[in-house]
C-alpha cells in the first residue's frame, strides 16, 4: 500500500473457532477468529488489489479468504 491508503475491518459476525490454516482452538495461537470484510481505501485500488492477490497466493493462510472489489459511489 501506500502512505494515503486506509485498511479498516468490519466484523460481519460471531466469533468461531480457529480453523485451517489457523492453528486449532487448544492449541498455542488458536482460539476464535471473526469473520470480517476488509475495507481498502486506496487512490490506486486496482494495483493494490493485484499486490493483494499475490501476498495471498504466497500465504498459507491465503487459501482461507476472497478478494473481491466492491466499489462505492463517492459523496
């Protein structure tokens, strides 16, 4: 990202046990996790969602969650 882009979650549920990829609830790290949508205000959001695609196919944990681009009229 760059230094005028904005990353904010919006939690969109309870919390659930941890799941693959995460470690397990008993185990050292697991617990819950919240499902949430990730709101990306960026001047360039089509560059940083290429970056983001790549970050995730890299990740173990990237398998776990979706992108998508939603836009928002502006004011």
């Amino acid at each position: 990202m760059n230094e005028v882009g904005t990353i904010t979650a919006e939690v969109t549920g309870e919390p659930v046990p941890s799941f693959q990829p995460w470690p397990a609830p008993n185990e050292e790290g697991g617990g819950v996790v919240f499902p949430c949508h990730y709101v990306i205000n960026q001047s360039d959001i089509k560059a940083s969602f290429s970056k983001l695609c790549l970050l995730l196919e890299k990740s173990p944990e990237g398998f776990a969650m979706d992108l998508s681009i939603e836009t928002t009229p502006k004011a």
